[in-house]
C-alpha cells in the first residue's frame, strides 16, 4: 500500500520547473483588472514561505496550486482551512 501524500493536488514526482512558473506568473499580469498590487502579492508571498503547508518551495499542501501564480488574483485567498494567511482583495 502506498504512503499517503500530504499534498491533495499532486504527488511526489511532480515538480514545477522555474520557467513553467514564470510563464504562469506573466500571463496573469496580462488582466490587470484580476490581479492585486506588487505589495499585496510580496505579503502574500512571504506569508506562503512561512507556511509549514509549502511543498517543494512552489505548491500549497491545502489547494495544490503554485502559490506564486494563486497569489497573484485578487479573487483568491489562502486556503488554510480555517486559519487564512491572506484573504480575497475587493
């Protein structure tokens, strides 16, 4: 039986390369409407960094998304159950 993986949106063979990470990141600064100022998405950054929930220095344990792409929309919040790093920007 295999060992169960503390992240629910990938396993231990999936690595986000740097450049696959950068492309994501770009595009989304192509809706500035979506997306939160340069200081909100540092805080949030830092916050993930913190977090004993990061998974191979890219993807949140919680969602299974790269938290350096996730950070950046305003509609977005982290998804600590129940206790939030960041919260949704209006």
């Amino acid at each position: 039986m295999s060992k169960r993986n503390p992240c629910k949106g990938c396993v231990d063979s999936v690595i986000v390369t740097e450049e696959v990470i950068r492309e994501l990141v770009r595009d989304t600064e192509e809706n500035a409407m979506l997306i939160v100022s340069e200081e909100v998405y540092q805080a949030r950054i830092s916050a993930c960094e913190s977090c004993d929930s990061l998974r191979y220095g890219t993807t949140c344990a919680h969602s299974g998304c790269i938290v350096r792409y996730r950070a950046k929309f305003k509609n977005k919040s982290c998804p600590f159950s129940g206790k939030p790093k960041w919260d949704k920007v209006s």
